[in-house]
C-alpha cells in the first residue's frame, strides 16, 4: 500500500485541479451554450478557430472531431491514390499509421533520433521511394521534429510533408535563417487533438488541421463536413467530423490559460532537470536548442536491461504513477504485421520501447512533490550503482 504523503496524492494529470482555477469561466461556458442551444456548427466553433489561428501565427484552423480524424483528413485533402506509401515514425502513437491505413495507403515505418525521439531525416531519406506520397513528422512529447530538415527531404522529393501535432501545440522552431514557425504550421497540413490529457484538451473529443493554403483549408472544411460546402451539395466523398459547440465554448476558455499552464509545465519540468540531472543511467528529456518544449510528457530514458520497469514498480509503491509511452513499436503490433518488419529493424525505437518512463507533469505539480519523487528514485539508483560497481571489481 502506498505511504501516507505530507500532501495531496501525487497524479499523472491532475485535470480537475486545473479546471478548478477557472472553473466559473467553465461553467458559464456551459451554461451559455445550453441556452443557445446550437449544438452543432455554433458560433463557438468559428470563435475558437480564430482564436486559436491568432495563437499560432494565422495559420487558418479547421476544427474537427477528434485527432486520428484529423490527420485522416489531411491525408484525404492530399488526393493519393491507393496503395501510396506515407512515411511515418517507428515510434509513435498506433493513430498515426491507423488513418493512412484506413484510407487504403500503406505505412512505412523510418526510425527515430535516440535524443529528441521524433523522425529522423537520414532513415526518412532513406526510406523514400517512387511510390511515396507523404511524410509524417511526429512532434513527439513536447518538441518539435527536426522541420528544417524534414522539409528539405520533402521538397527534394516532392512528397507532402503532415505535421501531427497533438502534443506539442504551441512549440516554435527556429530554422536556421532566423525564421520562427509553429508546431503545425511548416507542412502542408498540420493536425492537432484536443483529447482532455492534451496540454490544450477539451472534455471530450476534439481535433483541428492548420494550414497556410487558403484553398487547402476550404477542401479540408468540405472533406470534414460530408464533402460539402453548401447543404446536400457534395463536391467530393468526405467524413462526418465536427467539433461540438459545447466543446469549442469549453475550448475557447482553456485556450486563454494555456499560455500559463504552458509556463507551469515547463517550470516542473526544469525542477525535475535539477533534482534528476545527476543521476547516472538516467537521461532527462533532450532539449533541441532549435525548439521549444512545451512538456505534454517528461520522458525519462533509463539504461539497462529491465531496470525501467524495476524503478516504475518502486514509484509506484512510493505512491508514485508513472506511464510508458508506448510499450511497443508499432512494427510489433499485430494489426501492422502485414508490413511485413522484423525485430531488430528500427534499433532506436526497439530500444526506447524498453527504456522510456514518463513521470507526472501537469501545471498543478508542486515544487515539493517533485522533489518527493526524485528522492523517492535515488535509493533505486545509488543501490544500481553499488551492485554494478561490486559487479565490476569482481
């Protein structure tokens, strides 16, 4: 049983907590859309867009119902035909490859940076073919993928690049010019989730595409909203996928508070920095100097066969919750079998697989539960330490 803490139980996300710092601002939300009573297509959904297109940069923003349809809409804007290959991540969520398989594409799976965990360019490089229409770049954990690269690959190639980026809204990268986009906003069409763990997440389902192409945004309206652009006029074969009002109201209000929670995340995070940081076997999250990191995750990465799992089990009796994401590549997943990968082809992500722990990060964390954290791991480490010493002077 976990020990009793000198403060409020420690939680991988503490949402009510972060609600209840705005909780009348929610409320009102509510209570203005119920007595509207335009459920569907609101006036919130078009307020929200703007909104959120002002946040990152004018990028315009087409909300949608959620973010495995939002990048199946944005492979859908890009007409490919069956059987064209799209390039994502070896490690990632299983969504990314899910939307393109749907649509009748195939998956091909690059490896990833052992630093930042997102696409690397040389194995995207090396992965193109003829037969490859799209890449998508994974902005995974917090941090913008190398997009200055990624775009070079592209161009060369002439192939679309998609930005997933459900978890790092709101992160710039800067290229190599001086210029400075966000997450999202390089590709041809970046998407986004509103899923309520998200660092901008509703309370229920959401999802949105940005792109700078007027006309691209208009298409990925009509494809979201059955093919149409005017009632029962079907221009093309399209989803059923709309943001509720209610969502975009409840949006609209945690939009305004995420630049602080935005903040907060990253000052726990640079906290768990200072107390972890010496820690030997113990990689703290990797900073891309080109990006900002807006900390969806703090992703630890610990060395040795099984030792991961061993300091997770020990959190937890410390009273500690912990996740790994993800626990398997997605090449090892049953559904994509049929592409036919093997184990020990994407090395990186095999090994992430084995080694990544995320700890709790939300903006309510306190200084003095991460602090209870990291001593709660140092016992793990300085006993390894020992038994790998004794192991060496044997």
């Amino acid at each position: 049983m976990p020990p009793a803490l000198p403060f409020s139980p420690i939680l991988l996300l503490d949402l009510a907590a972060e609600h209840a710092a705005y909780q009348g601002e929610l409320d009102a939300a509510w209570h203005d859309t119920l007595r509207a009573g335009a459920f569907i297509q609101g006036p919130a959904v078009g307020e929200f867009a703007a909104e959120l297109s002002a946040h990152i940069g004018g990028a315009h923003v087409v909300p949608c119902a959620n973010g495995t349809d939002a990048l199946t809409l944005a492979l859908l804007s890009l007409g490919l035909p069956p059987g064209t290959e799209v390039i994502v991540p070896a490690f990632t969520y299983v969504a990314t490859l899910e939307a393109a398989a749907l649509l009748g594409l195939r998956p091909v799976l690059a490896d990833v940076r052992p630093d930042t965990f997102n696409l690397d360019p040389a194995a995207v490089r090396a992965a193109l073919t003829p037969r490859t229409g799209a890449v998508i770049a994974v902005h995974l954990f917090g941090q913008c993928a190398d997009l200055e690269d990624l775009m070079a690959v592209c161009q060369v190639a002439g192939v679309a690049l998609i930005e997933d980026n459900a978890q790092a809204l709101g992160a710039v990268f800067t290229f190599a010019s001086g210029k400075r986009a966000y997450a999202g906003t390089v590709g041809e069409v970046g998407t986004t989730s509103f899923f309520p763990s998200k660092n901008l997440g509703c309370l229920g389902d959401g999802g949105a595409l940005f792109t700078h192409d007027a006309a691209r945004a208009e298409l990925l309206r009509q494809l979201a909203n059955h093919g149409q652009s005017q009632k029962y006029h079907h221009q093309c074969i399209g989803l059923n996928s709309r943001l509720d009002t209610l969502q975009a109201a409840l949006l609209r209000v945690k939009l305004r508070h995420l630049p602080a929670a935005q903040a907060a995340r990253q000052a726990v995070a640079a906290r768990y920095d200072a107390t972890l940081g010496g820690f030997a076997g113990l990689q703290v999250p990797f900073r891309d100097p080109r990006s900002s990191h807006v900390f969806h995750q703090y992703t630890l990465l610990v060395e040795g066969q099984g030792r991961r799992d061993a300091l997770q089990q020990q959190l937890k009796v410390q009273g500690i919750p912990t996740a790994i994401y993800y626990p398997l590549p997605v090449h090892a997943q049953p559904a994509y079998a049929y592409l036919g990968y093997q184990a020990g082809d994407f090395p990186v992500a095999e090994r992430l697989c084995g080694q990544v722990l995320s700890l709790p990060i939300h903006p309510g964390l306190t200084g003095e539960q991460v602090e209870y954290v990291a001593a709660a791991m140092k016992p793990f480490f300085r006993t390894e330490c020992a038994e790998l010493k004794s192991n060496y002077l044997l």
